[in-house]
C-alpha cells in the first residue's frame, strides 16, 4: 500500500510543497530517497521509540520513504510527524483518513510529543495557494499558522492528538486569528522618545526627513554627542507596519527561527549588530542558508554603530542590497534571494581620537590619521547614504532645561502625511513606496527643478566634488523635503537642505 500526504521545503523566505510518499514492500529496514539530510535520515529512531511509546511497531518489511520531487534538497527534523503517520496508515495500525489533504509537519521527541519548528508562516501560505485544506502541526506553530486565511490550522501536542484526529474519533477547533485586529491593535510599543533628547534639533530635522522618505542616513560626531541615543528612536518616529510589511516581515523571522510570540510581528524591526559581525552574517548565507541581519531589518532600520571599526569587506558587501533591496545567495545547484528593504542608520567618530572639529577639544590624531580613518568607509557606500548629519555636543543650557521636547507621535504624524503623499504617487508603480526608492528615469519625471535649482546643484557638486550618484541622491531627498512641507514644486529653499545633508563628501572636510 501507498500513501501520500504534504509536507514543505523552505528556499529563502518561500517554502515549496514536497509530497511524501511511503510504501511497505517486501525486505527489512527503512529507507529515506529523495536527497534528505541527515536529520531525516535520523528520524527512523526518533519514530521507531515514538511507536513503541504509542503501542505501536516499526513494520519488519522493508519500507520506502520517498520525498518528492526528489532533485529538491530537503532539510531539518520536521518531517518527522508526517513520516510517522504514513507508516501507521500504510501499515495498517491505524485507519487514518484523509492524509493527502493536509500539510503535516512537525518534529518527534522520543516519547511522541512535538517541538515547534521554523519556517511556518511561508509554508501555510503556500499550502494555501495549492488548494490544501488543512495543516497538522505543533501547537507552538498554531498562532503564527494561523495568520494565513482559508488553511485550517490543527494544532495537535502529541502524536496521538494527529492520530486520533485523522481518525475521526477527536475534534480539533481550528486555529483563528483575526489580522485585522492584531495589525490595527494599540501597542506601547516604544519606550525611547524623541521628547527626552534635547537639543539636536537639525539631527532630529534630518532623522524625520530619513524616515518620511525612507532614506539612509549617517550621523557624525564625537563620543557622548547623543549618536546612539538618536538612533535608537528613530523606531518611533516611522510608519506603522501595513499588512502586507507586517507578513513579509514576519516570514523572515519565522524562516530564521527567531519569533519569540509565533504571531504577527507589529512593530518595524531595529537589528543592531555588533562590529565584530562577519559578511556571512550580516547579507546572509552559510552552508544552509539564512537571512542575515539586512534581511532581519526588512521594512525597518538597520543601525551600524562605529561604521568604520566594521570590517572593510562587510561594508562593501552592503553595496548590493542597498541598492537592488534583495541579496542573492548563489550555490552550486541553487540560488536563493532574501529580501532586504531596509533603512541604513550609521553612526561614527569624525577620526581616530573623535574629536576632529570639535568646539572646545583639540584632536590629538597624528598627521594623515583622519583621512585614513574616513576612508575605512569607501566613496561608493557613502554615495548610497543620502543624508550625511554631523552632530555636536549640547551645551549645558539646552541639557538643563526642564522643557520638554516635541515628543515622537507628533513627528511621526508629519512622516504619516508625507509616507501617504509618496504612496499616491508611486500608487501605479510596482514594489515602489518611498522616494528612496525611485529610479533614475523616476528622479528625472517626478523631481523636476527650477533653473535658479539647477544651477544650486551644478555648483554644489562642483565645490563638493559630487558623483552622478549624489546628484540623484540630493533630487529624492528633496522631493522628502517638499513632501514634509506638503507642497508639489521643489523649490531651492528644499535643495539647499538637502545639500547640507552632504558633509561627508571629502573635499568639504577640508582634507
């Protein structure tokens, strides 16, 4: 006898159907096909101590477990629940009815009972897609499963819970989430605060501009200037998830096992990694692979604190997806993409000592030692950062004041409208939101400039020493400007302040 039933590969941040296939034929042992790896060449012990536990027997023939298609790798323990069940089923120990209709996955401890696995979210989705009409599962999986609409999610602790369901002698209320209500669900969900930073007024300008249009942003200055402190709250200031970022989102990190609640992710993502990082870790990859941290950062903010103390090949290998929004991992026989839309927020010390053009203290760099500092981050990342802010001390005055600064829900308030205006605008252009976003031929259509404009620009990038790059750059940031003032022309007052978003360009250190 043969049976069928569904299990799932994940690739990137999608998951593939692979049907699993077991037949009992005359021999002995238990034979996985199909290119499984080790951990399901394993289950044959893991299921062996489950029947036993359960009352049940391993078959004494031979029995063949065929994962199709069969030129598609598939990975981890979670194909532990379905193989059990067919063996049952096939070998007539239990009646179990319907198994080619569900999506069945889940890893077995030796004594029955499941462990919650990675990547559910992209596999109901695409068990929804093919028509299938219900999915077994651990229920620490339920929740997360759940978010995807017209799949029936059956949360089950136990083998016995699956088999007594298949069986018709247990009902199992499906799993039901309403994502509407989780989206649009009031949450404290940030307790940092533009409203307790004072001073830095033209940082907090340039970091509500960074967020309206989705711009990367660097700020410079010396130790205790409040880089971090503002970096870190730029989260409050951005747009609310949509339903449609909130599951990207949340597909990346159920593929990447680090959803701690199993539910929908509501809040924009703030990754932070360390300078010590490796590449492999940061755009993702490995000999499985993984998203990495830009990919974690996927429709929020990747902070990269100290940029130049990263390791020169980690920040070229940002060049990529700060352009293009994706990284592709390419193997030998497969080729993966994650998504990577994310904000780029760095900080870092204006040289060596962190002090150069410091007010009150003197640098004590020795000659040279600045430049070679700055060029540990090279021309053409900087080229794709549109706004460069340096950042200097508060004085005591603005410190003590007992005033309480605009607090973030007002800034954000002022992003929302401009977010929404972008959205208006790019509403017949696919995968386009933010003016960071547009491309060339969109510059030139929807960032049209006066004369007096052009001419502002022409000399800036004459003094600056500007690339064609920065050109665009000072357009999209411009037309954020515009967009946070609510009007339709850009006018020079706009370009200006965009130019000033331009102090990193070497000629205007002065060195």
């Amino acid at each position: 006898m043969i049976t069928k039933t569904n299990g799932a590969a994940i690739y990137g941040v999608d998951a593939k159907i692979i049907q699993i296939e077991v037949s009992i034929v005359q021999g002995m042992n238990l034979y996985v096909v199909g290119l499984p790896d080790n951990a399901i060449k394993e289950s044959q012990h893991r299921i062996e101590s489950v029947l036993k536990h359960i009352k049940c027997e391993m078959p004494r023939q031979r029995v063949i477990v065929n994962l199709a298609p069969a030129d598609i790798k598939k990975e981890g323990a979670s194909y532990d629940l379905p193989i059990a069940l067919s063996i049952l089923k096939a070998s007539h120990q239990h009646p179990l009815f319907d198994l080619d209709k569900y999506m069945i996955l889940g890893e077995l401890s030796l004594d029955g009972f499941l462990r919650p696995i990675k990547g559910v979210l992209p596999i109901a989705i695409a068990a929804r897609n093919v028509g299938i009409q219900g999915f077994i599962l651990p229920q620490e999986n339920a929740q997360e499963a759940a978010i995807v609409d017209n799949i029936n999610v059956i949360p089950v602790r136990h083998i016995t819970d699956a088999i007594q369901f298949l069986s018709n002698t247990k009902s199992i209320d499906p799993v039901k989430i309403d994502i509407q209500e989780l989206i649009h669900k009031p949450v404290d969900q940030y307790d940092l605060d533009f409203a307790d930073v004072q001073g830095q007024e033209d940082v907090k300008r340039a970091l509500e501009i960074a967020a309206a249009g989705g711009h990367n942003l660097v700020m410079v200055g010396p130790p205790g200037a409040g880089k971090t402190m503002l970096a870190k709250r730029i989260s409050s200031i951005l747009p609310p998830l949509t339903i449609d970022e909130a599951l990207e989102t949340t597909k990346i990190y159920s593929v990447a096992g680090k959803l701690s609640t199993g539910q929908l992710m509501v809040s924009r993502p703030f990754r932070s990694p360390h300078h010590t990082i490796s590449d492999v870790a940061l755009v993702g990859g490995g000999t499985n692979p993984q998203p990495g941290e830009i990919s974690l950062a996927h429709n929020g903010v990747l902070f990269l604190d100290e940029l130049p103390e990263f390791m020169r090949s980690v920040l070229e290998v940002m060049r990529q997806p700060l352009e293009e929004r994706k990284v592709t991992v390419s193997r030998a026989k497969v080729s993966i993409e994650f998504p990577a839309n994310f904000m780029l927020i760095a900080s870092m010390n204006p040289c060596p000592c962190g002090y150069y053009n410091h007010p009150t203290k003197s640098c004590v760099c020795p000659n040279g030692a600045v430049q070679k500092y700055l060029n540990k981050v090279s021309g053409p990342l900087l080229d794709r950062i549109d706004l460069h802010i340096q950042v200097t001390p508060v004085s005591y005055d603005a410190i003590s004041t007992k005033k309480r600064a605009e607090c973030s829900k007002n800034i954000q308030e002022r992003v929302v409208k401009a977010r929404e205006i972008q959205t208006q605008r790019f509403r017949n252009f696919k995968n386009i939101h933010t003016n960071a976003m547009m491309s060339s031929n969109m510059v030139k259509d929807m960032c049209e400039i006066s004369k007096t404009g052009n001419l502002l620009i022409k000399n800036a990038m004459e003094r600056l020493g500007l690339s064609a790059r920065a050109y665009s750059r000072i357009l999209k940031v411009s037309r954020t400007i515009a967009d946070l003032a609510g009007v339709e022309n850009i006018t020079e007052e706009h370009i200006a302040e965009a130019i000033h978003y331009r102090s990193l360009d070497r000629s205007s250190w002065g060195i």
